[in-house]
C-alpha cells in the first residue's frame, strides 16, 4: 500500500472510532445543556451519570478527545472534539460533587495530564492563565500532598495511605515533568527504580504495600503501569532516563505480549478497569516511537507493538447501527467478546480508540512528511 495511501487508511481507521465511541457512548448529564460524559456501557439502561462514577475513565475519554484534536477538527458524532473535551472536564467536576479533587491520586494525575494537553491547543485563557489553571492547581496540591517519605517515597494510591503504588507514582511523575516540578519528577522515578523496578524482567511492579509492622510488594506486572513511566523517562532525559526506558520498550516487547502470528502482540487485562490499560501503554510506546533521544531500535520495537495490536484490534471489529465495535482481546472478534444484544462497556472501547490514535501517529511518522 503506497505511504499516502496507508496514512489515510490509519486516519479513517482513527475517525471510525472516535465517531463510533462517541456517539455510542457520550452524550448529556442528566439531560443539562453543556455538559458531556461517556456512559459506562452501551445501550445505556440508566440516566447517563447514575450508577457507578469511574473518574478516571472520564480522564482517557478527554486524552483521547485531545488526540483526536490534535490531528483534526473535524466533527466527531456530530462535534468539535475539543469541545466536547472541555464539556467532559466541566462535567467530571459537576458529577463529582462540584470539586475535582477525589480520593484516589492516580485519578487525579489522569485528569490533570489530560487537562494540561488540552491546554497546549489554540484556545483563548481566561486572563493571563491557562484555560484549565485552576484545575491543575488544585490536582496539583493533591498530588504533592501524596508524595510523602513513607515506604521510601513514591505516591500514595489513595487518601487511606496504605498503598504506594506504579499507577499513582508514574503519571504524576510525568505530569511534575511536564509541569516544571523536574527534581520532584526525578525522585519519584529513582523511587520507582529501587523499590518497584523488577530486576528479572525489566517492567515495574504494582506497588508496595503496607502491612502490620511490614509492607508486602505486589508484583504483577501490568501494561498501564509501563506506559507512564515511559513517558516520564522521556520527558526527564538524560543518559540514564534513556537508558532506563530502551530497557522497559523491550522489556515490554518480551514480557507483556503473546504470540501474534506476524509479530508480538500487545497483551490485554480484559474488561472493567483493565480495558483501558493496554491503550493507556501504547500512547506512551507511540511517544518512544516518535523520541528522537531514543536509538533507532528501541523506536522501531515501540511502533511495532502499537500497530500490530492496532492492526488486530480492527480486524477483530463488529459493525452494529453503523457504528465499530471493538474486542478487548485483540485474540478475539468483538461478537465473540460483545454477541450481538449484549453490553459493551466503555473502559474497552476507549482503549480501540487509544491504540488506533496512537497506530496513526506511528504510521505518520514512518511515513515521512507528505505531499499536499
């Protein structure tokens, strides 16, 4: 497939899912004008808001309505994908008690690395400040406020403090990154590197946590919590940094994935929560394919892992009222996941829309600048 022809291929592979993601799933909040949020599942059996409030996933749905911008504002289901960007941060904060701030510190970090990419676009501040400033300087306080000495340093998962853990520790080590905080930002990577870095594999452990007079170690090895601290040792540079994440694109590469048939292919953690984990890596693997402080073959294993499980993911499609939906196993259909009647849930759709963002960025890199 000639280069222009595989790019465009990628964008409509992309703009089927945003369309299809959101208008399945999005819409208003208890019927309030000027307000977004994605329904946990679709169809939707109850109001959209009421039943369970899965923060965090509101956060990707914002990250993945910036990407979407960020290439084209072109309507999605039928809007600006940047406003409807900003109606879903003004309702999180509407459904969630009128505050931003919650009990967890990686839901925190989600939101605010979404609202400070949603920053960086066009758009007229509100004075002299950034158009989302108040937000991030409230997550911002929270987030200092989890990172204490306990345990050795890293961040607290939630208010209990009982739980440091990758999931909090390595987005807001990239949000500080990107914000400044760059020493702050340091010191919760070399935490993650003592205490959470797995000396056999190469991939980070969950988390530490304590117990008794003692703590316990929890040492499964999930694709999301290799994705942000990627970001972060991007972000951070410097020799060791790189070092440190060519090691985790191949540790990844050799430990995270199953056999694809044509390549290694990406593993997922199912549905609920864990839908949405293997997307949130590759929009970090797409970050160390495009770093051109990564060498040559670290930026090759990265691209390739986001576009295989690309690649999968939408052959694995079902069309149902028009619109795509995707498996949460890239090893399986979506029919076979989702038959035909039953619910799909958001978490697994917004990962399909993740990784297929992500596989655009990849495809346009390798492409080269085009013509016209």
């Amino acid at each position: 497939m000639p280069e222009a022809q595989t790019v465009r291929h990628a964008e409509l592979r992309s703009d089927t899912a945003a369309h299809s993601v959101t208008a399945a799933f999005g819409g208003t909040f208890l019927g309030l004008p000027g307000t977004h949020l994605g329904a946990v599942r679709a169809p939707q059996p109850l109001p959209r808001g009421i039943g369970p409030w899965h923060y965090w996933w509101q956060a990707h749905y914002v990250d993945v309505l910036v990407d979407t911008g960020l290439r084209s504002r072109a309507p999605v289901a039928g809007q600006d994908p940047i406003v409807l960007a900003e109606q879903v941060i003004r309702t999180i904060r509407i459904r969630n008690g009128g505050k931003f701030t919650n009990s967890y510190f990686d839901d925190m970090a989600w939101l605010a690395l979404a609202a400070l990419r949603l920053d960086t676009l066009p758009g007229p501040p509100r004075g002299n400040k950034a158009r989302h400033q108040g937000l991030r300087d409230s997550l911002g306080r929270a987030l200092r406020s989890g990172h204490t000495a306990d345990l050795g340093g890293g961040l607290w998962w939630n208010r209990a403090r009982n739980f440091k853990n990758t999931p909090a520790t390595a987005p807001a080590a990239l949000y500080f990154a990107r914000t400044g905080e760059r020493d702050r930002a340091q010191d919760l990577v070399d935490w993650l590197n003592a205490e959470l870095l797995d000396p056999e594999t190469g991939l980070y452990f969950d988390g530490v946590r304590r117990k008794g007079d003692g703590t316990v170690l929890e040492r499964a090895h999930f694709t999301y919590n290799q994705g942000p601290v990627l970001g972060a040792l991007l972000e951070l540079g410097g020799e060791p940094n790189l070092r440190r994440a060519a090691e985790l694109v191949r540790a990844t590469s050799l430990h995270l994935v199953n056999d694809g048939g044509t390549g290694p292919l990406l593993r997922t953690h199912g549905s609920g929560d864990g839908g949405l984990f293997t997307g949130i890596l590759c929009r970090y693997l797409a970050e160390a394919a495009a770093a051109p402080t990564l060498d040559s073959g670290s930026r090759r294993t990265a691209g390739a892992l986001v576009t295989e499980l690309a690649d999968r993911l939408w052959k694995g499609r079902a069309v149902r009222n028009n619109l795509a939906v995707f498996p949460s196993d890239p090893r399986s259909t979506a029919d076979e996941g989702y038959p035909p009647g039953s619910g799909v849930e958001l978490s697994t759709q917004l990962q399909a829309w993740m990784v297929l963002e992500a596989a655009l960025r990849v495809v346009r890199l390798e492409a080269g600048p085009q013509e016209g």
